[in-house]
C-alpha cells in the first residue's frame, strides 16, 4: 500500500466516527456535506494515517487500538463483525505452523529496490 503522509484531521475524525456508526460512503458525503469523490480521497488518507488498513472494519479496529473510536461509537453490527474478525485472527494466529525444511542453505541474493521512475526507451 502507498504509504501517503497522511494525518489526523478533524474531517477524517468525523469520518472514522461516521464509518464505526455503519455509514457507507454517500451517506457520510451527504452528512459532512462533501462530494462523494472528496469522501473516498479522505477515507484512503484515513487508512494511510492508521497504517496497513485495506476495509473499514479494519479502519474501526484501528481507531479502538489507537484511542480515536470508543466502545459506545460503534454501531451494534460493526461491533459484531469487529469481534467475529478478531477471533478469526486468534483463531489463526494460534494454529500450529508448519515447520520448515531444516536445511541450512546460504544465499547470495542481493536486494534490489525498485525503481522509483521507469524511464521509457525511444
């Protein structure tokens, strides 16, 4: 994920409110009185500020781990759905891994980063 600088507005703290109260997109544009596209733009800014966020339900958890969100802002689906993903995450978390070949082989590969700008051959 494009890791933007973003930070914590007052707009995208009404936002996260509006997301754990179970408002979808349009909704939330209609209440704050933004356009829709200005609603998305603030929202991916959200994610980017609470770290590797992909869905609002991972927006929710994020703001509860970080002290942005309390218990009484959810809404009673949102809080469902939070915790059944939770115990998914424990569930898999705690499930015995596979071991791995116990080979002991050394590598030489080098690291090579990506380029920030492809430049096009003419």
């Amino acid at each position: 994920m494009y890791k933007h600088r973003a930070t914590m507005t007052e707009r995208r703290r009404k936002i996260l409110f509006l997301i754990a109260k179970g408002y979808k997109n349009r909704q939330i544009a209609r209440k704050l009185g933004i356009s829709l596209s200005n609603t998305q733009l603030q929202k991916w800014r959200l994610y980017c500020y609470l770290g590797d966020v992909h869905s609002a339900i991972d927006a929710v958890y994020a703001g509860l781990q970080l002290g942005l969100l309390h218990e009484r802002d959810l809404s009673e689906a949102i809080r469902e759905e939070i915790y059944e993903s939770e115990n998914e995450k424990q569930m898999h978390s705690s499930a015995p891994s596979r071991k791995q070949h116990s080979r002991n082989v050394q590598t030489n590969a080098k690291i090579i980063p990506f380029p920030a700008k492809r430049v096009r051959a003419l």
